[in-house]
C-alpha cells in the first residue's frame, strides 16, 4: 500500500473532522481578533466604520476559509505546494508590472472589493513549499550543499521581488520564516552560522554605501535606521511616529487610561494608530495589563501550535505548521518590538489586530493549514 493510499484510507470524515479540529486554537484567534474589533472601534471614536466593520466581515470570510482548508487533507495541501508558490510569484509579478501605489510603495493589486497584497501570501506559501520539499528529499541530503541551494533559491526569488516594492519588512519576516522551517528540517548549523556573518558583512555594507550611487537602501529605509538609533534627533519629522509612540506607551502605566479614553489616540497624535501601531492604543487604554494580555494570546496560540507539530508523525504537516507559528511569531515581536523602539520601524502590521484585509485572510488561512495537518494527523 502506497502512502497516499494510506492516507486516503486513515483520513477521518464527518464529524469527526470537528471533533478532532484543535478547539483551543481556534477559541483563542477569535479572542484575538476579538481585541482588534474593539480597539478599531475605540480609534474610529466609537464607531464600526471605517475600520471595524470591514474587518469583522474579512474575519468571518476567514474563518469560513480556514474551516475550508481544514476540511482538505492535508497530503493535498502538499501536493499542492509549489502550484500556490507559482500563483503567489506570479501575483508578485504583476504587482511590479501593474501593482497599486500607496505610501511611496508599489505592494498591492486592486481586486475592486479589496486591495490584495500578495507578499502576505508568499509568506504562507514559501512556508508551504519548503515544508514539501523537506518532506520529499532524503533525510540523508538535508544538509549537502546541492540540496541547501535549492530552497535558498526559492526564498531568494520572491525577497528580490519584495525589494523592489520596497518592503523590506516582509522580504526579512519570508528570510526568518523560511531558515526556521530548514533549520527544524534539520540542516546544519555551519550553514546558518554562515548566513548570520554574511548578514554582518551586509549591514557593515548598508552603512559603507550610505551617500554613494550604489547604496543598498532607500533614502526613506536609511532615515528609518537613523530615527531608531536617535528618535530625538527629528522629533516633529522622521521621528514623529515612534517618539509618539512611546508616549502613549508610557501614559498607559498598569493598569492604562481606559477604553476609549487614549489621549495620543483621541487627540490623532498616534500615526498610523489604526494599523502598525494599533499596539501603542491598546497600551495606552489598558496599560501594560492589557498589552501582557494580548501577548500572552499570542504565545498560547504558539504553545498549542509547536505541541501539534511535536506530536505529528507526518513530516510535512509538523514542519508546515512549525513555519506557520514561526511566521506568526514574527508577525507579532517584530511589530511589538517596531513600536516600543527596540526595532526599525518597518511597516508589519500586528497579527489579527491591525486593519488589512490581506493580513487577516492569509493568517486564518495558514491557521487552516495547521488546522488540517491537526486533524488529519495519523493517530
């Protein structure tokens, strides 16, 4: 009997699908989502619209997604693969060729109900194919440089198009997504310790090119170095958004001024108050109670995720999902660590809280994943 065979024979049907669905996981992402209605109510004022509203309808469209994927066995899931990687470059493509301008950036293609932004789908979907190639090679090759080279190459090929947008937030979270899933994979330290000094030499050579013709960033990405390394040095400029940010964090204390009751955000002191810093409202409303809480959401999702993949004797399925809580807890630090200061400001939207309707379908989406190799798992 063949392993597709074996699988068709042992995948549970009807009911049981629910049963077996990972209750807790799900209970805990509508939680999430839950804290993001309310704080994009209390920044519109007190009203669902602009933001609230659509966001309750892209979560419940999410949600009847994620149910969807998982329904489907997940062997389809990796069968499948490298079909959604192509759909995912080829949607990069057409964002250079005819992509949506916002903010300085070329990142989305207008679908006229919604504007989709495909970089959040490669996320995903890089994700998914490297899981499926480990799954495929020999454990034996894991590590032979030939077989290394092949999914470095895929990750590099959608980061260079990411570049170009510019979004080098997201050409970074697709870097770290993919390295975890090798490194859990199994490939060898040296490799990763060779990419962490390239990535020394690198920063040493943004520094080194500042000013010339042939500098590695963008004006805009360097002024972003130079306002985390000196917010003070232009507050009322380039340093408006994090040195408001903190105010904001600091005037929450414990236990935070109340719900609807934020004066940065209130008063629109709080850039961006809606999407990459909605974190900054929701400290400044509920203090550092409220901001623990919503990370300690987080981490449980995490804990519940990491303890499925263990459990999962299917290597697709426990890598695939190792990548999606890996993604998930990038998401996440890097934009707590965005709007207190310890990072660079670089435009990633909290997980399930921020506003975007393309952040919030291809989360419950990849949750659907983990939710499909959680149900389909052989027990």
């Amino acid at each position: 009997m063949s392993y597709l065979e074996y699988q068709i024979q042992h995948t549970p049907t009807g009911l049981r699908k629910i049963l077996y669905l990972n209750w807790p996981v799900i209970v805990l992402l509508s939680t999430i989502c839950g804290v993001g209605f309310l704080m994009l109510y209390s920044v519109a004022g007190g009203s669902f619209t602009p933001w609230a509203e659509p966001q309750m309808k892209r979560f419940a469209l999410g949600m009847v997604a994620m149910f969807f994927v998982a329904m489907v066995p997940v062997w389809f899931w990796r069968n499948m693969a490298a079909v959604a990687y192509l759909i995912s470059l080829l949607l990069l493509i057409a964002v250079e060729l005819f992509g949506e301008v916002g903010m300085g950036a070329q990142r989305w293609i207008n679908l006229g109900f919604m504007r989709l932004q495909p970089s959040e789908l490669m996320k995903i979907t890089l994700v998914l194919l490297i899981a499926a190639y480990y799954d495929w090679l020999d454990i034996r090759k894991t590590s032979h440089p030939v077989w290394v080279l092949v999914p470095v190459i895929l990750v590099l090929i959608p980061v260079a198009l990411v570049l170009r947008q510019p979004d080098l937030g997201t050409a970074i979270l697709l870097i770290t997504g993919s390295g975890i899933v090798m490194f859990a994979a199994g490939v060898s330290l040296w490799y990763f310790a060779g990419v962490i000094g390239s990535a020394i030499g690198i920063i040493t050579a943004v520094f080194k090119t500042r000013g010339t013709e042939w500098q590695f960033l963008k004006d805009y990405q360097y002024r972003r170095i130079d306002t985390f390394l000196d917010p003070s040095r232009d507050p009322l400029g380039d340093g408006y958004h994090i040195t408001q940010s903190k105010i904001a964090l600091g005037s929450g204390g414990w236990t935070g001024r109340g719900y609807m009751q934020g004066t940065q955000s209130r008063l629109n002191f709080l850039p961006e108050k809606h999407t990459d810093f909605i974190f900054t409202t929701l400290a400044e409303e509920f203090g550092f109670v409220g901001g623990i809480t919503l990370l300690g959401l987080y981490f449980l999702v995490l804990m519940f995720c990491l303890t499925s993949a263990l459990q999962n004797k299917d290597r697709f399925a426990s890598l695939m999902t190792i990548g999606v809580a890996a993604t998930f807890f990038l998401f996440f630090a890097v934009n707590m660590s965005m709007v207190m200061g310890i990072a660079p400001v670089v435009g990633v939207p909290l997980p399930l809280v921020s506003y975007g309707g393309s952040a919030m379908l291809v989360i419950l989406v990849a949750f659907g994943f983990v939710q499909s190799a959680h149900v389909h798992r052989p027990r």
